[in-house]
C-alpha cells in the first residue's frame, strides 16, 4: 500500500518535471524552504518558552502563565523565505543545466574532473551568490533596514558560507556523479532541508539563541 502510493507520488513528480521542469523545481524549492521556517520558528518558539519557565522558576514566580503566549507562525516571514526558495528553483534550472555543459567540457561524465569541476564551481560561484541573495532579498521582504543587511553580510556571511564549503561539498559530489542532470536540484533540495531551517535560524537570530543579545 505504501509502496504504491510512493510510487504513484513519484510517478507525478516526474510526469510534472518532464513536461514543467522550471514551475515544478520552483515549487519543490520554495515548498522545501517554507517547510525549513516552519520549524525553525516553532523550535524558536520552544527555546523562548523554556527560557521563560527558567526565568520564572529562578524568580519564583508562582504562576501558571507564561509571558511568552504567541506561537502563531510569521507569516510575513514564512512567504519571505518561501519567495527565496521559487527564486532559487528557477535560477538553480538553468544553473544546473549550465554547469553539466561546463563540465563535459572538463571530463567524462562521472569522471573526478567531471565531478570536481562542478562541486568546484558550486563552492565559488553559486553557493557564495545565492547566500548573499538570500540574506538581501528575505531582508528587504521582511522590512530590514540597510544597516541589517550590512550587519548581516558582514557578522554572518562568512561563517555561513564557511560551514557550507565544510559540509556541502561531498554530498553535492554523491549527487553531481550518480544523479541525472534534471534530478540533481531536487536531490540538494532534499539534502538541504535542515540548511533551509539553518538558514532561516541565521537570518532571524545569528549565531545566537532566541532573544538574546545580536552584534
């Protein structure tokens, strides 16, 4: 029953990415993205939540209240990143497709410069670019200022981009030689999921927790 309907699942997927590849890539990124804010949002929620109890327990406060009472979704934000993640959808089809040309240029397919020059590419053009999108387009969206954009770019750019080029790499590698060209997207959506929530957790708290105190 359950093979079945995976089946049938991934059966319209590819009927949809074979005959709609850019709308279909789009949406899985920005449903992909959407569904990273989601949690972390609700893990931001938890944190606060749990601060506050700890607050109130060292105050000894005797109440079954809690300042922190809001755990509605930002909606705001919510579409701000899923807009992020149409844009990456869209731009990431004609990337991919740009660079598997580039790459038969370099090497058999599936060969280590076939692969390599794709991951080397990815690390220096397309990760640092889409970071420095993501920062200035979800912040614009969201009503930042100039100067939260400057904060960003200059406090929390490079460390990002740092634990990327640490973790992404090989895994881009696994994909880049196994997976056609017209899946590969769809794979490092998946594979990024909890980097769409990292992300997300970066552009609203840095590298701090919930409520704590930003450069």
């Amino acid at each position: 029953m359950i093979r079945r309907l995976l089946s049938g699942v991934l059966g319209k997927y590819e009927f949809l990415l074979s005959n709609y590849p850019i709308r279909t890539q789009a949406l899985t990124s920005g449903v992909l993205a959407l569904v990273g804010d989601v949690f972390t949002q609700k893990l931001e929620d938890n944190i606060r939540d749990k601060k506050e109890r700890e607050k109130k327990l060292l105050s000894n406060t005797q109440s079954n209240e809690t300042e922190h009472t809001s755990n509605s979704l930002d909606i705001r934000r919510n579409a701000s990143i899923t807009v992020f993640g149409l844009w990456y959808g869209w731009w990431g089809h004609y990337w991919y497709h740009y660079l598997d040309t580039l790459a038969h240029k370099t090497g058999k397919v599936g060969s280590l410069k076939f692969v390599g020059t794709k991951v080397m590419a990815e690390q220096v053009f397309w990760n640092p670019v889409t970071l420095v999108v993501y920062f200035t387009l979800v912040s614009i969206m969201e009503g930042k200022s100039k100067e939260f954009i400057k904060q960003k770019m200059t406090h929390d750019f490079a460390p990002t981009l740092a634990i990327e080029l640490a973790t992404c790499p090989a895994l881009t590698a696994i994909i880049f030689k196994y997976s056609p060209v017209r899946y590969q997207l769809a794979f490092i959506n998946v594979m990024e999921l909890f980097y769409d929530a990292f992300l997300s957790w970066i552009q609203h708290n840095g590298y701090h927790l919930p409520g704590a105190k930003h450069h």
